[in-house]
C-alpha cells in the first residue's frame, strides 16, 4: 500500500475529497509540510500529488533521519484535471491517475556505456571558437578546428587547426573527425615568430597566420623566410588530417549534424552566444564514466530485412534519424546492426517493424499495457459511481516535453479560462519515453481495454520522418477499424512548440463540446505481450467478435504501409521453383515434400515484399488486406502442379511447369537438338549415363 498526500493548493481546485477517499491538504508545501515529513516516519511508499514543489519534497526526503521504503512518487493533478473548465467532473480521472502513480516501476533495463576523458574538439570560426578555448582549456583537453581564420592567441596551450570538416561521426567518447587542411601554413607546424608577415609583399598574411590566396601574388617570400620552420608549403599533396574526440563544440552555422536528436557528446549551438554559454557549461560535466538505458532489444530470427541477397523491409532504417541502424548482410542474410550508442530513444524502429524483430523496452509494451489498463479500469468503476458511465480517452505524450506542454496548457485554462482550454474530464494524459516509441499494438490494446480512442500529442521537436511514420501508422489503425464497422479513433495533435499551444488548445474544445465517444467493444481481460505481432492478432480476435460488420471472404482492402496481408499469385506464370520458399523469413510460404504444391499461412506473411523480389517468375504480388482470425490462421494452398518424371528411371525430378518451360527456352538451341533436347527430361544420374553410352 501506498500514502497519498493530495494538495488542493490552497483551495484553486474543485476536488471531491470524498469521493476520492482522501485526505485533503490545502498548502502541503508550506504551513502543512508537516504532514509531508510525519509521512517519512511510515512504513508505506508515498505519492504526492504535487509536481511543482517536487524539489521541496524530495529535499525533505533526503534529509530524513529514516530511510524511505520505496522513492517519491509525484502526479500531477492540477493542471491536467483540477484546473480544467470540467474540474468538476473530474474525480474519475483524478483516481485513475493516482492508481497508476501507485503501480510499481517498469523492470530496469540493460545500459549503455559511455566514457569520456574530456578531449574537446570546438569546430568553427575562428573569431568565436579561439576564445571560448581560451575559457575551456582549464577544465578540459581542448582542441580547435578553425573553419575560418582567426587571430591565434600568443601561448599554444591547445591545438589549433584549420581547414574544411569532411566527416564527423561517433558519440560520446569516441568522435572521429577528418578535415582537409587547405591553407599553405599548417598552424600545428607554425610557430607564430611572425617572420612570414614581415616579408609579404601583398599583406596576404595577419595574426591568424594564414595565407590568403586571393591576395598572394606568389612571390614565396614567405617560404623562404619559414624555411627553417618548414610551416608553409604552396604544393602540399597529402591535405588529409584525421583525429578521435570524446566531445564536439560545432559553432558553425551549417552544423555537420542535422537530425532532431543528435548523439550525445555532440552539440551545436551554432552563433548564438547564450546557447554558446549554455553548451560550455554542459561540457564541463561530460567528463568520466557515463551511462544511458538500452532502449531496444532486437530478434535476429525474425527479421525480415534481407534473404538470399534481396532485401526486404527496410522500414526501421528508413526511420532512424541518428543513424544508428545499419544494414549487414552476411552469405546472402540480411539482419541489421543496431549502434547502441547512438540510439536516442526515439523506439519509432519498433513502431514501424512488422515483424517485432525491433522492440522497444524502455518501458516494455506489457509493462505500459498494465497501466493503461488500470487507467482504464479504475476510470471506468469510478465513473460509474457517478452514473455517468464515459470512455476515457488516451492522451499519448513525450514525457518531457509533452508534460510541459500540458502543464502550461492546464496553467493557461486556470488563469485564461475564455481563452484557453484545458483538458476535458474524460481525457488521459499517459506519457511515454518518445511519442515515435507507441505504435499500433499498444493503441488497439488501450482501445480494447475501454478507451473510446487515442490521440498522440506531437509538440514539434519531432524528426518529420518521425511524424510521417506516426501518421502512416494512425491511418492504417482506422482502416482496420473501418474494415469492422468501427469509425476512427486514431487521430494526432500537431503543435509547433512548447510555446504555441493553441492547436492543443482548440482541440481540447472541441473534444469537450463533442464529449466522450463510446468504447467500440467490451473491456478485454488479456495482457499485452512484447511480440507485437501476437498481441495484435489476440486485439483483432477480440474486435471481430463484436464487429459491426462482418468482413468480406475477400478481405477488407489495407493500405500499403500495411504489416497484415497476403499474396497473389499468377499460377500459370508460377513453375512451382519454391525459391519464394527458401526466401521467406517468417514461414508464411511452405512447399510439400510429396509433391509440387506451394502453400501460405497469411497470418505469418508480414509484408516484406522478400518473396516478390526473389521470385524468376514475377509471378507473385503483395496483398494488403484484412482476412477474418480464422481465415488467416489456415493454410491454404496458393498453386500445384503434377510432378515430372524421368524418361529413363521415373525418379521425380521436378516439376511439368518447369521443365516444360526449360524445354520452350533451350529447345530452340543448336546444342540441345536431338538426343541432347532428350536428356533435358532426364534426372542428372541418368543424364550422365546417357552421355556416357552414346560416346562409346
């Protein structure tokens, strides 16, 4: 059990103390803190219902002479349910996401290592990368890459370079970058005596001891005069420098990363001084040990990239936007090759993977489906108390910055209530590791479990491929509803930052005026599982049973984003070579040992295209559909053929089809006319023997 400490701060909030079963506290942060710090002294784990002076309270926590049994848990129910237009009729929702600030913690999870000695490399121009080395230099083992000319400070405490960047990849701990050093002074070789300035006749060199080529007029007055340096060199053949980083400074404009998340170690503040200063300071704590979640876990078996030198599903490349994830094929299979390093968390891999070879795990599907379910539950039995029975609705949300914006929003309609609008009763807010990281396993689960539907909130810092998966994804969950009779439930929420809220705003409103839609089914008592494919088979088994209309024998026509299909075959183009068979990465193709007859299980097909790429033939074609449980699950057979046997010993050999094909393409051929075009119809033992007796 758990003690909630619930703040009504200082009385702003209509809440049914109650109806809730609790006790109510009015200014828990300040003349009532007391409560807090008698609640340390317990035996039970507690939940505040108090984000904002989350700081306070965990301050207290630490300085308590007992050990807590459990961390603080905090929820929020002020912005998102106490300081709404419907307030008053929030007490389901309040309950609901109490109950779920009480369920336990997700499993901890494998982590990723990082490790930093400090090497700094600062990328730019030089009039703004030299200085903030000079600051830096201290504290880390800087070094700087001048794109563009600047003066060089007097001391070489640091490396200066320059040239132009050509590659920059890695993350924290291990950078490595290449620059071509364009200039005839190599700045590493020049010891700044000043000899070369003094002697050029055009002023082509100043303080930034480097040449420039527009102004020099090549007297090579100043190779002489650095001649016992050897700084300077007009025909330099090898230009190519390389070296390792544990941490990147990239002032530059044109930063050399330009994906929404960018690996850790790496920032690029571009020319804005107060993000310049803000970066510096981050940097002064990336040195030493360091370490992130492993958001994914991948099943090699049951990926569907690649077989026999073809490649298949794509999908999770495609998507991944910090290019952590490669392809690799080895003897004709393809997997693919996940960096852990440089995978942020996003999990849209996972949402776009057909097969479940890409899971998320940080929390894992079944952890996020208990709660959800509970959400659902315990708004459902409390609603009913009121007897005004509603399904909920799933307000999906970046944790970070989906909370903030649904914090301000909630502010907003507390303190503009004609202006904005806060989160209706019947709304849940449920947030998530990455809105990419959801897909459709867990919302036709929350759909399942009682909610009326599932709205994603983006805020505007996602990658757009990110947001085009999302949307692919929303548009092929309600056309499997539609293909029951269910209208949509899938929808997004587009705002362009924390800051612009109105879209959430005027949403929020017009859910309110509409209301609640109803549940589309009766709540499911099944658990999600980690294989989304499974999961979603036992979510389709449940919608079908109270679908609103029956599918068609055909199948219920899917876009082509879509994992749930079959295949089409044109059987007289078709010579039954089974190489479809051979390629297929999840079993849904079979072929028969007794005789030439090819085979599918629907269920099993997750669209790859694998087999279509590798067929001769071009004899098969994907078919995204919606086939009814029972359909999908049986084995049907798609072509057979008869069996075509020897001429000489009537061993099976293969097939009518193809060697009645082999017969039409080669029998034209000068070398099998006559007796050659015989053995055709021969197995390769008799083949031999025949050609053998016809020499002697």
């Amino acid at each position: 059990m758990s003690q909630k400490l619930v703040c009504n701060c200082n009385g702003t909030m209509p809440l049914d103390a109650k109806a809730l079963g609790l006790t109510m506290h009015t200014s828990l942060c300040r003349q009532e803190v007391g409560s807090v710090i008698k609640a340390f002294d317990g035996s039970d784990s507690i939940v505040i219902a108090c984000t904002q002076e989350s700081a306070l309270f965990s301050e207290l926590a630490e300085q308590s002479t007992k050990p807590l049994v459990a961390p603080l848990r905090f929820v929020n129910i002020r912005e998102v349910a106490g300081w709404t237009q419907e307030a008053k009729a929030s007490t389901p929702k309040i309950a609901a996401l109490l109950a779920l600030a009480e369920m336990p913690q997700a499993e901890p999870v494998p982590v990723v290592n990082y490790e930093s000695q400090g090497r700094l490399l600062i990328v730019g121009p030089g009039k703004q990368a030299l200085p903030w080395a000079e600051k830096l230099s201290d504290s880390l083992d800087v070094s700087v890459l001048c794109t563009e000319p600047g003066a060089l400070p007097i001391a070489r405490n640091f490396p200066i370079y320059t040239g132009s960047l050509t590659k920059l990849d890695g993350y924290l701990g291990n950078f490595s970058v290449d620059w071509d050093l364009q200039n005839p002074i190599d700045p590493e070789m020049c010891t700044r005596c000043g000899a070369c300035v003094e002697v050029c006749p055009e002023g082509a060199i100043d303080d930034a001891f480097q040449i420039d080529l527009d102004k020099c007029k090549s007297h090579r007055a100043c190779v002489t005069a650095c001649a016992g340096i050897g700084a300077i060199n007009f025909d330099r053949v090898e230009r190519k420098r390389s070296a390792e980083f544990d941490l990147i400074m990239d002032l530059r404009v044109d930063p050399q990363m330009r994906m929404s998340q960018t690996p850790k170690g790496y920032f690029a503040p571009g020319n804005d001084s107060l993000e310049q200063a803000l970066v510096a300071s981050q940097l002064l704590g990336l040195v030493g040990e360091f370490e992130k979640p492993k958001y994914f876990a991948y099943n090699e078996k049951v990926c569907a990239h690649g077989r026999n030198g073809k490649v298949g599903c794509n999908a999770c490349i495609d998507v991944c936007s910090t290019g952590a994830i490669s392809s690799l094929f080895k003897n004709g299979q393809g997997t693919i090759e996940v960096n852990p390093n440089l995978c942020m968390g996003c999990g849209a891999c996972s949402t776009v993977c057909p097969s479940s070879a890409m899971r998320y795990n940080y929390p894992s599907v079944p952890h996020q489906g208990k709660e959800i379910k509970t959400l659902a539950n315990i708004f459902a039995l409390e609603s009913a108390k009121t007897k005004q029975a509603q399904a909920p609705v799933l307000l999906l949300h970046t944790l970070q910055a989906g909370t903030q914006a649904l914090d301000s929003l909630g502010r907003l309609a507390h303190l503009k209530p004609k202006q904005s609008e806060g989160l209706p009763s019947f709304v849940l807010p449920y947030g998530i590791e990455h809105i990419a990281s959801t897909g459709l396993d867990l919302w036709l689960g929350a759909l399942s479990y009682g909610f009326g539907e599932v709205i994603l909130l983006l805020t505007g810092d996602e990658d757009p491929a990110y947001r085009a998966a999302l949307e692919t994804q929303t548009d092929l969950g309600n056309a499997i509803l539609a293909a029951y009779g269910f209208d949509a439930r899938f929808s997004l929420i587009q705002i362009d930052s924390i800051g612009g809220l109105q879209p959430a705003s005027s949403a929020m409103a017009k859910l309110r005026q509409r209301g609640a839609l109803p549940a589309i089914c009766s709540p499911a008592s099944f658990g999600l599982g980690n294989q989304k494919r499974e999961t979603i088979e036992m979510v389709l088994e449940h919608l079908q049973k109270q679908a609103k209309t029956p599918l068609p024998v055909a199948g219920a026509v899917l876009p082509k984003s879509s994992f749930l299909g079959g295949l089409n075959i044109n059987k007289d183009a078709c010579t039954l070579c089974m190489s479809c068979v051979g390629s297929c990465p999840e079993g849904a193709l079979l072929d028969n040992l007794d005789e030439p007859k090819l085979s599918f299980i629907e269920k099993h097909c997750v669209q790859c295209g694998i087999c279509v790429q590798t067929c001769p033939e071009q004899a098969l074609a994907l078919s995204p559909r919606l086939l009814s449980v029972e359909q999908r699950k049986e084995k049907v057979e798609l072509n057979e053929t008869k069996p075509f046997h020897c001429i000489s010993c009537g061993k099976v050999f293969g097939t009518s089809k193809m060697v009645d094909l082999m017969l039409s393409k080669l029998g034209a051929h000068g070398a099998f006319a006559g007796a050659a075009l015989e053995r055709l119809k021969m197995c390769s033992d008799c083949r031999v023997v025949d050609m053998v007796n016809k020499e002697q």
